[in-house]
C-alpha cells in the first residue's frame, strides 16, 4: 500500500439491525484506562479486580456529577459520554485530583492509576452504545496521557482553556494506533495558581514531552510525510507559486519520468489511458489517478487517503477536492464534510479548499461564502459556477427571482468568458470533468439569455489574473 498522508478516518454508514438509520449527535467522550493492568493483574487478579470495580463506582460518581455516562466498560477501560467537552473536562479533573490525593493519603484502599483522554465529535447512538471516530479517538489519546494524567484533543483544548483552573502543555501533532492522521494534543499539567501566585512548575515528565514533540515535529519537517515536502513548509508558500511539482514521485520511477516531461493535465490522461495503480505516486496527477481507480474498486479507505494526501499539497486543482468532499460526504455526513475542509482551508489554504468548504454549508451561509471568494479572487474562475448555481432555479425552486436569474446570467457569462480566454482549464486535473461544466452552463447561459421573463444586465467581467 503507498505510504499516503494520513487523513481522518471514515465512518461506515452504520445501521442497526432493525434496519433504521443509526441516530447521530454531537458528545464529548471521556476514555480512561488503568496503567499496567496486565501486570497487575498477573500479581494479583483477584485483588486488581475488586479494586478496579471500586474505582469504576468512584469515576462513576465523578461523572455523574457532571452530567454523563459510562456507557462501556470493556476489560480494565471506562468509556463515559457527556454533553458539552467543559463537563467532560472538569470531572477528569477531579478524578485525577482525588487518585492523586488517595496516593498522597497512601490509604489502606489501593487506588489504581488511570490515564484520562477526551475527544469531542458526532457519535453514532446504537442501542446503549456509542460508535464513531470521537470513541476511538479519546481512547487513543489516553495513551498519550502520563500516568494519572489527561490528555485532550485540540477541540477539547479550544472549549476548555479559558473554562478550567489548569495549565495546559502542547504536545503538537501525534500519531496514534488506529487513527490515520496526525492527533493536535494538548496534556492537562494541573490546576494553575492563583492569579499573583508562584509560578506554576511544570513537571520534568512533561517538559520532556514537550521536547519529544517538538523533536519529532522538527524530524518530520525535515523528512516530509511519504517523501513530500511538509504540510507547514507548503502553508507557508503562497498558493500562487505552489505547482504540481511540489511533491514528486520516487526518483527513476515511470511516474516520476512522466511528470517531469509532461504537464499535470497531460500526465494524468496518459495515467487514464494506461490504467493500472501507480506504486508510490507522489504527483497530484498520480495520486487522483489512484484515489479513482480505488474509488471504482469500492476501496473506499484508500482513495481517502489517496485524495487527502493530494488535498494537503495545495494546489487549486478542483475536481480532485469536488471527489474527495464526495466521499467523506457519503461515507460521513455533511458536518463532518464541513469539518474536514474547515481544518484544510486552515492548514493549507488555496482558493480550491475554501471553494470547496463554502460549498458544505447551505443557503444564504454558502451564498455569502461564494460572493466572497468570487469578489476575493475574481480570476478564480470555478468560484461563479457555484456562484450561478447558488442563484439557479435547481437550487432556490419556484422562488427564484428575476434579480436571482440576472445574477446566475451574470455569473456564467463570467465563467464563460474565463473559458474563452483558457483562463479555466489550469483547475482541472480532469479535462473531461471541465467539458460536463461548460456543457450544462452554456445550455443553462442560454435559457436564460432567450426566457421573456429575464431581465439581464450587461455580464460582469472577471479581472485578469
């Protein structure tokens, strides 16, 4: 399998056994585990059990106090759901708190040593259970956490900095077992001083994370993830004088070859025409070639990662990110869609991601993101065929006004006219994608151009780039 970027996991579309479509809601998941279990129990299975069941009736009464749930208690680990990650949050606090303060008291009761990781996210609701990449996440994390420590998610991180009397140590990116993309984590040091107090001393276990993660950090810069050029190197580049030559396939290969005699448009139909996967592809042209030949394969995973990996070069060719916000859709829902591209329109910003992330929101919230980034970069051709289609009939219905239908003119005689000045193909890996555009917008042009009822006004004219 090519070593792709890693992106953020699909969910499968589950059902229940009945048939009917699992229900969905947003929760923070508190994941906490006992450190070295197995050897404890191998000392004493009989002792380590009945502590571990009086420990488990203690968190319960943390988390009940703050309004969640344990909702699986698989092997030694506690899996509680709350509402907001603020609640969340605080009953770790105290969990740790009073571990720490049985420790320090040495009481005759042997308090077993949990590690504490929290995530927020859609879960999927099945009968008393909940599903989804949160779980899986805040189960990862504690591993992150030292010993009686809380390790937490960047969202979690945002909620809760300014809400929770503690001091906060960035671990900077992580890579988990069975999450594949990188993990933003945040560790809970604990509770900050008052304001005017001593310093808070962090300890050493913890600066030395810190060292690790910025170590590790600096080593994948310097590396690359899968032999590209590194995702902070090219945020920092201006999408202007970004290419499809920012990251190239393995020296001698047949793609590597292909890409440095050919242009990305012409390298990707040569790739079509050939067929086949493409080993190790490090092109844009290579890794769309892929991410489709997965995609008609029904692996699904795979294509995610082909499609992020190339979505985290940042170049503004549309159609791969039109595919790839597809297949999160179908797999994971529009919010989750949505929360992809906001954080790829952060990482790697062009104008293809914020396109792209305008169009997972709806109605008037879509329409405005449109109009923006039409009059941001009005050379960006692509943007007022969403602009058109944002003002169409097929959208709005029978409401659609003459002004809606004068500015849906307005907006594809602008993308038309980038088409006849070849201002439009240089954002489509995909030619045959760009010929289905121009199909249906000069017969829609062209409806509206010859309908009574339309008032057009003279076409706007995109600015040269």
């Amino acid at each position: 399998m090519p070593d792709y970027a890693v992106p953020p996991p699909l969910f499968s579309n589950l059902r229940s056994i009945e048939g009917i479509a699992p229900k969905r809601r947003m929760a923070a998941i508190l994941a906490a585990d006992v450190v070295g279990y197995t050897r404890l129990i191998a000392e004493d299975e009989e002792g380590t059990l009945r502590q571990l069941a009086e420990c488990r009736n203690v968190l319960g009464g943390f988390v009940m106090r703050h309004g969640g749930r344990i909702f699986n208690t698989a092997g030694d680990s506690v899996m509680c759901a709350f509402d907001t990650a603020l609640d969340a949050a605080r009953a770790a606090i105290e969990i740790q708190d009073f571990a720490r303060a049985q420790i320090d008291a040495q009481s005759s009761g042997k308090w077993l040593p949990f590690r504490i990781g929290i995530s927020v996210g859609e879960v999927v609701e099945r009968r008393n259970d909940l599903l989804g990449m949160a779980v899986n996440l805040a189960a990862r994390l504690q591993t992150l956490a030292a010993p009686g420590g809380i390790c937490i998610s960047r969202a979690v991180h945002e909620a809760v900095s300014t809400q929770v009397p503690a001091a906060f140590v960035d671990l900077g990116e992580r890579r988990v077992k069975n999450i594949p993309f990188p993990v933003h984590a945040f560790m809970i040091a604990g509770r900050r001083r008052p304001t005017g107090g001593a310093p808070l001393q962090r300890p050493r276990l913890l600066l030395a994370m810190r060292a690790l993660s910025l170590a590790s950090l600096c080593l994948a810069i310097l590396i690359g993830v899968g032999g590209l050029v590194s995702d902070r190197q090219l945020s920092r580049t201006p999408p202007q004088e970004r290419s499809a030559e920012t990251a190239l396939p393995p020296p001698d290969s047949a793609a590597h070859v292909l890409q440095l005699t050919t242009s990305p448009v012409e390298a990707f139909l040569r790739l079509t025409q050939k067929g086949g996967q493409i080993d190790d592809p490090g092109s844009a042209p290579g890794l769309y070639h892929n991410a489709l030949l997965f995609e008609a394969k029904g692996e699904a995973i795979a294509a995610h990662r082909a499609y992020y990996t190339l979505a985290r070069m940042g170049l503004d060719f549309i159609d791969p990110h039109l595919r790839y916000a597809a297949l999160v859709q179908a797999h994971e829902g529009r919010f989750i869609a949505r929360q992809v591209y906001a954080e790829l329109n952060e990482d790697v910003p062009t104008r293809a991601t914020a396109l792209v992330h305008a169009l997972q929101f709806d109605g008037a919230e879509r329409k405005a993101r449109l109009e923006a980034l039409a009059k941001g970069h009005p050379d960006f051709a692509p943007a007022y065929y969403f602009l058109a289609e944002a003002y169409s009939e097929s959208r709005i219905g029978p409401l659609q006004t003459a002004e809606d239908k004068r500015k849906e003119h307005e907006a594809l005689s602008v993308f038309l006219n980038a088409h006849g000045q070849d201002r439009l193909a240089r954002f489509f890996l995909d030619q045959s994608v760009l010929n289905g555009w121009l199909d249906r917008a000069y017969r829609r042009h062209d409806q509206i151009a010859t309908s009574p009822k339309s008032s057009i006004a003279a076409p706007m004219t995109a600015v040269e780039p």
